[in-house]
C-alpha cells in the first residue's frame, strides 16, 4: 500500500522499481511456501498427532500467500498503467515539439523566390517531408487509441487527455495547412514545377537501372546467360520507354537555362 504510482514519469520510475525488489523477494519467497507445504504434507501422510493444528496452519499461509500474490499483482497492473499515463503524457509534447519543428521547416521556405533555384528547394523539401508527415500521422492516430484506452482506465485523466489530443489535432491541421499551401505554390510555377517532378523522377529510375546493371554477375550456366538476356532486353524496353521523356526535358532544360528570367 505504501507503493502509490506517482504523479510524474520520474516518481512512477521510483515506484516500479521499489516493486521490482519487493517482487524478487516474493519469488525468493515461493519456494519456502513450497517447502513448508511439502513438510505438511509429510506429516499428515504419517498421521502426526497435530495434524489438524497443521492443516489449519497450513490453510492459513496458502491463504495468505494467495492475498498476497493477488495484491502484488494488482499493485503491478496499476504502476504498470501509471507509468503508461506517463509515457503518454511525454510521447504527446514529443510529437507537438515534432510537428513544429517541420512548420519551422517549411516557415523557412517562405523566403524564397519561385525562380528555378527556390522551386528546386521547395521541392526537395516537400519531398523529404513526405516520409516524417506519414510517420507523424501515424504517431497521431497511435497516441488518439491510447487516449481512448487512457480515458476508460483513467476518467481522472479524461480532461487532461482531451486537451492533449486537442492540442496534437491542432498542431497537426496546422502542419498539413502550410504543407498545402506550399504545394500549391509549386503548382502555381506550372510547365517548370513539372519539369522538375519529371526530372526527379527519371534521376531516380536511372540510378536504379544504372546500380542493377552494375550488380549483375557474370552468368555460369547457359540458364543463367538466358535470363541475363531477358533482364537486357526488359531495360532495353524501358530505356526506349523514356526516350520521348528524356528529349522533352532536355528541349525544356536548355530553355530554362538560356532564359531563367522567363520563369521568374
């Protein structure tokens, strides 16, 4: 009873590791009940003269020992579930402190110009984004369940955990806002924003195709051989695939470059 999980992450720390000790000593303990229990036992089977004042104690301790082992761990379940209020309360600062570090991010971008370098920068910061914004949402929806358990296990904490998951729901509105209004922006710059898509694009599918064809081992066998041919002749096909792609940006490419001062 002198165990009450504590108000803060550091006093539940505290709390669950006094429990530890206190649980290694319970089972330290359970083997000396198993002793006395086979003592008992030894001496009802040989009739001992005290049997009924042995049966009588002996019911008491396995009583005891069963309240006990009830209590501790129901006194594990309820620190256990502290601690877990705790976490939630830190994971949800965590991810808020999260999210506006990447409005702080895009904040940044409002200072440049929409000519070729800062459509260029916008672009590979929206893109870099993409992954943190799905590993945020899904932190968000994480911690929402958490707090609808939170909530049942801890109406105490209802009002609190309300204004946490306000908050989160907050800030993140706010970070999907400017994400879209920075898209837009990007669409708003128009033949040069999907240029630059195009060219991303392709960059990526030449620097795989080039690292597979780097990767390839010298065939052994003619089975192998055979599907080393087929493989060349799948990246022949793709290489014509992209031959229109490539000349258009190439045509667009030399125009930007000869006059960046048209897509100011």
């Amino acid at each position: 009873d002198t165990m009450v999980p504590g108000k803060d992450i550091e006093d539940c720390e505290i709390m669950k590791h006094r429990f530890d000790g206190f649980d290694r000593e319970m089972n330290a303990n359970a083997s000396r009940v198993a002793v006395m229990n086979q003592l008992a036992r030894q001496l009802l089977h040989v009739e001992h003269p005290n049997s009924e004042d042995i049966v009588a104690r002996q019911n008491t301790l396995n009583s005891r020992w069963s309240n006990l082992r009830s209590k501790s761990e129901a006194k594990r379940e309820e620190l256990e579930s502290a601690h877990a209020v705790q976490i939630f309360h830190i994971e949800c600062r965590e991810t808020v402190t999260w999210v506006e570090d990447k409005m702080r991010v895009l904040e940044q971008t409002d200072e440049l110009k929409m000519d070729l370098t800062g459509i260029m920068t916008l672009q590979r910061k929206l893109s870099g984004m993409e992954r943190d914004l799905a590993a945020i949402h899904s932190k968000l929806q994480s911690l929402e369940e958490e707090a609808e358990k939170i909530s049942v296990s801890h109406p105490e904490e209802a009002v609190v955990i309300q204004q946490r998951t306000n908050r989160l729901r907050e800030v993140w509105d706010q970070l999907t806002a400017m994400r879209k209004e920075r898209d837009e922006k990007l669409e708003e710059a128009g033949d040069l924003h999907r240029f630059l898509k195009d060219l991303d694009h392709f960059q990526t599918w030449l620097s795989k195709t080039e690292s597979d064809i780097a990767n390839q081992e010298t065939p052994a066998s003619l089975a192998e051989a055979e599907k080393l041919l087929s493989q060349h002749q799948q990246i022949r096909e793709e290489i014509d695939s992209y031959v229109d792609d490539y000349t258009r940006m190439m045509e667009y490419g030399e125009k930007v470059t000869a006059d960046p001062s048209t897509f100011d």
